[in-house]
C-alpha cells in the first residue's frame, strides 16, 4: 500500500499494476514499429543480394532474422522514451496526474514504479545484447559469407595476433594469402629477437617474409645487433587459417571475449582502445533505457501542467526528439575520442548518459519537490 508516498516493493497495489500495464502496451508497440523501421535499409540490400544471386526466400527471411536483434537492442531506449511520455501525457489528459495528487499521492510515488521498470528494462536490454545480439551478428555474417554469395569474397582479417609455441606473432592486415605490417617475436634465444616485415605469404606451415629487419637485444633491453632482409622463410606450426578464420568482429562477441581481447592486445603493447569501447557500450546502451525513462518523466512532469495543455505536450515531444538526436550525436563524437586514445573508453561510453541522467535526476528532483 502507499504509506508517506513511498512505494512499498513487497506488494503491488492498484497504482502499480496500472502504470505496468500502460507502460508496457505502448513500449512492445514501439519496440516493434521502431524495428521494422531499422530494418527497411538492411531489407534493400537482402533483397538485392537474393536478386542478384539467385538465393531461395526461405535463406532471405534467415538473414532478416538474424540482423533483428541488433537492431531492435537500439530502439529499445527510444520505445522506454515513448512508452513513458505516452503514458504521463495521457494521465495528465484525462486528469488522472491531478487526480492522484489532490488525493494525497505525491509525485515520486507515481514516478518510481516507472523508474522501476527502466531499471529492469535495462538488465533485460543488457541480456539481449550479452546473449542473442552476438550469435545472431556471427550467425548473419556466416550466412552472408557462405550461402547469399555462392563465390565467397577473399578472407580478409585485420589487427590477427596469436601465438605459436616460443613465437609471439602480430599481423596488421591479411588478405587471401598476403599479409601486411607482420612483427614476429621470437624467445627461442636468450633474450627476445624481434623480426619486422613489411609483406609477407603462406603456404601451410611454410611462410615468407619480404623487406624486414632482424633486431636482438641484450640483457639491459638495448639494440645489439640489426640486419635488414629482402626474403626471409619462417616454419609455424599451423596453418594460419585456423587462427584468423576464429576470430570475430567486436560486435559478435560478448563481454568476457572482449574482456580476453582487450587483455591479450595490451600484454603485446598494441592498442586496444576500439575494443575498449565496445566493452564499456555493452553496458552503457543498455543503461540508456533507464536514462531516456528519466528524461521522459521529466520531460512530462516539466512541461505538461494540465489535460488541456496542449501546447505543453507538444513542446515535451519536440523537445524528447531533439534529446534523442542530440544523444546519439553526442555518443558518436564521445565514442570516436575515445578510439582515438583522446578520453579513456570508460568516459567515452558513459559520458552522454551521465550527462543526460544528472539534468533529468534534477528536473525530476525539482518537480517533485516543488509541484
């Protein structure tokens, strides 16, 4: 029940599970118009990979499948933004926010089981985007690769870094069976022995490295010898292809292989901002749901005082547009600093919804305070 206006959670009352069931309707609505939204551009190149290669329907519908996770995971903060503006500016239209609050219902408690849901939308969102997003990208990927173009494209990797045995081994780029920009560290002899190539190619076990240099080092870490190569034949002990051919895209992969990506990319003094980034993301898109939920409420309670403010219902609209739109920017330029090393990836992640949290938080604080 509602005792001093704070929400008892042991027990949902009437006003609980109404705002549950008002919310929800108008945010499933959402999730899936904003979907089928998204899905239009990558529904123009499906149709003309199935045109132009002859691929069956049954294959076109897979691939359609498999690409809506990742779209839906981001209109999942705009459908909480709409279903809580539709839900606060239909109660202040029929009268029901006045109703409340001249009955003795304070405004924190009719916004905090709203808050409630953001919170638990988010950790569903968080789910959805640890779990399914992953396996549907890789699995479109594949689907891609393997059916829609009969004649595969060549295999291209970028950034491969592996080992093999006492071998330590960078590539920058690989291209069918030319590599680019390769470092090799060798801890065969006393101290590491490093090679650099500029190119470099395969065939099984065998590989050859053109226009390098051959560095050692000594026991204090400086330079005792050095010598430049046009050709140099190595032997690993596995094909190549069965390194770079596992590895997946930072967006098919999951918190705890970015987390050993990010590891094995700064034990080798390489940069690992890019994935960084997209570490700190799976957490911080999620969290935008709670975020845009308080930008909603405050949104509502700021601007819409009665049923027949119209003028305050639209302004509350054009300004959550612009908010959206503002956001997105804002996470793009905070999300390029940080894969230039510019700001740390934690910043560049979370910075918009910090930004965005603390004025909703204050406007929310104020409405509740003084209204």
């Amino acid at each position: 029940m509602i005792k001093k206006g704070v929400l008892n959670l042991t027990k949902l009352t009437i006003l609980d599970k109404y705002l549950i069931r008002e919310f929800f309707f108008p945010f499933f609505l959402a999730v899936f118009g904003f979907a089928l939204i998204g899905i239009v551009d990558i529904l123009f190149y499906v149709v003309e990979l199935s045109v132009l290669s002859g691929v069956s329907f049954i294959t076109t519908i897979k691939l359609l499948i498999y690409k809506l996770p990742a779209v839906m995971v981001l209109f999942f903060p705009m459908a909480t933004l709409f279903a809580c503006m539709l839900l606060f500016v239909r109660m202040a239209k029929d009268n029901e926010l006045s109703v409340l609050r001249t009955s003795g219902v304070n405004a924190t408690r009719i916004i905090v089981p709203v808050i409630i849901i953001g919170i638990f939308i988010s950790y569903g969102s968080y789910l959805f985007n640890e779990a399914i997003v992953p396996m549907s990208n890789q699995a479109a990927d594949t689907l891609i690769k393997r059916e829609l173009r009969k004649s595969p494209p060549p295999n291209i990797a970028e950034n491969t870094v592996f080992n093999d045995s006492d071998r330590f081994f960078y590539i920058k780029n690989i291209r069918n069976n030319s590599m680019e920009n390769i470092m090799v560290i060798e801890k065969t002899f006393e101290n590491p022995r490093l090679i650099i190539a500029k190119e470099g190619t395969w065939k099984d076990f065998k590989w050859t490295l053109f226009d390098g240099t051959l560095q050692e080092f000594d026991n204090d870490g400086h330079l005792k010898y050095s010598n430049s190569f046009d050709e140099m034949r190595i032997h690993v002990k596995q094909n190549i292809r069965s390194y770079y051919a596992r590895q997946k895209k930072a967006k098919e992969m999951d918190s705890n292989e970015l987390k050993a990506k990010i590891q094995s990319l700064d034990e080798s003094g390489l940069s690992s901002n890019y994935y960084q980034i997209e570490y700190h993301l799976k957490r911080s898109l999620p969290a935008t749901c709670l975020i845009f939920v308080l930008i909603g409420i405050s949104y509502c309670f700021s601007f819409v005082r009665t049923g027949k403010d119209w003028w305050g219902v639209i302004i509350a609209i054009c300004v959550s547009v612009l908010t959206v739109g503002l956001y997105f920017v804002l996470l793009a330029i905070s999300r390029a600093f940080a894969k230039g090393g510019l700001i740390s990836p934690i910043i560049g992640a979370w910075s918009p919804n910090a930004i965005y949290g603390s004025i909703a938080s204050y406007l929310i604080y104020y409405q509740c305070k003084y209204r």
